[in-house]
C-alpha cells in the first residue's frame, strides 16, 4: 500500500491555484468584452444621431430662403457672413414668403443637450413644442459664407465623442 496523506494538502492547493488563475481570467476577459461592447453601441449611436441630425438641419437649411439670424452661446444675434466657426444656440430660417404661407422655423440647441427644430410665431419667437432631432450634443457651430452654411455638430456619450461638418447651400430665388 503506497502512503498519499502528503499528496493531498499539495494536490487541493495547485488545482485552487489553477481554478482561481483561470476565474480572474475569465472575469478580466468578460469585463474588457462588456467594456468594448459598451464603446462600440456608443460610438454606433453617436454616429447615427450625427448622421440623422445632418439630414434634419441640411433639409432645414436648404429648403429656406435664408438664414433670418444666428444667436450665439452668449445670446448676442449674428447676421449676415461669419469668418469662422461660431458656437450657436439657435439657427432661425426664413420659410415664408410671397408664394408660401409658412411658419419659419428655428434649429435650437437646448442646454440638456438636444437639438430640435421648432416653429416660430409672427413675432420671431419658438413656439412651443418642437420636434427633437437629436441627443447627446456638446456644441453646434456654424460658418456662413454667403449662400454656404457649413455646419459642425460635436456630440458625446460616456466616453465616446462623435464630430461631423457638413455643408448646406440656400437656394437663391
């Protein structure tokens, strides 16, 4: 009869050893994996919030006779060209003319981080409502040159920051 009283003490302590080596690396693996996953849905939604945004202030922007004015970050009221990028609350375009009896409308940058397009009365001023067009905005800046309004949207979620140019050009009538 061979003796393995000895064996046992040893033979529990290296497979602990080896059970708990491969549960933190399971665990560690696990973790990294939620964390991408977690990145990529982010960086996918800001993606597809910018895109949509675009689509939604380009359609705004290019189906106006105009840009009515701009307001900035400060309130103060830009009109006419603009040498750079200027960081704006508030986009008012011009919808209704000789032919068309519409509202014009507003792009408005709130400071809970959304963007909506919203109507505005006969005085110039939202009405309220509106219709948002996007979440998780930081900033909106625009340069306008003539009838060519670039625009930058800069959006983030968690970690993850998102920023997009594009350009819009207003029909001339």
């Amino acid at each position: 009869m061979k003796n393995k009283k000895g064996y046992l003490l040893l033979e529990a302590v290296i497979s602990s050893f080896i059970v708990i080596t491969i549960s933190i690396s399971l665990y560690s693996l696990l973790l990294y994996s939620s964390k991408y996953k977690t990145s990529v849905e982010d960086r996918v939604e800001l993606y597809e919030q910018g895109e949509e945004m675009c689509f939604q202030i380009n359609k705004t922007i290019e189906n106006s006779d105009g840009i009515i004015s701009i307001r900035d970050l400060n309130g103060n009221t830009i009109s006419g060209d603009t040498p750079s990028y200027v960081n704006v609350n508030s986009i008012k375009c011009k919808y209704k003319n000789s032919y068309r009896d519409v509202k014009d409308k507003e792009i408005s940058y709130k400071r809970n981080h959304k963007l909506f397009i919203n109507t505005l009365n006969s005085r110039g001023n939202s009405e309220s409502g509106g219709y948002e067009i996007g979440d998780y905005v930081d900033f909106i800046s625009v340069m306008i040159q003539g009838n060519k309004v670039s625009v930058k949207l800069s959006l983030s979620k968690n970690n993850e920051k998102y920023e997009t140019y594009f350009k819009s050009y207003i029909k001339e009538f």
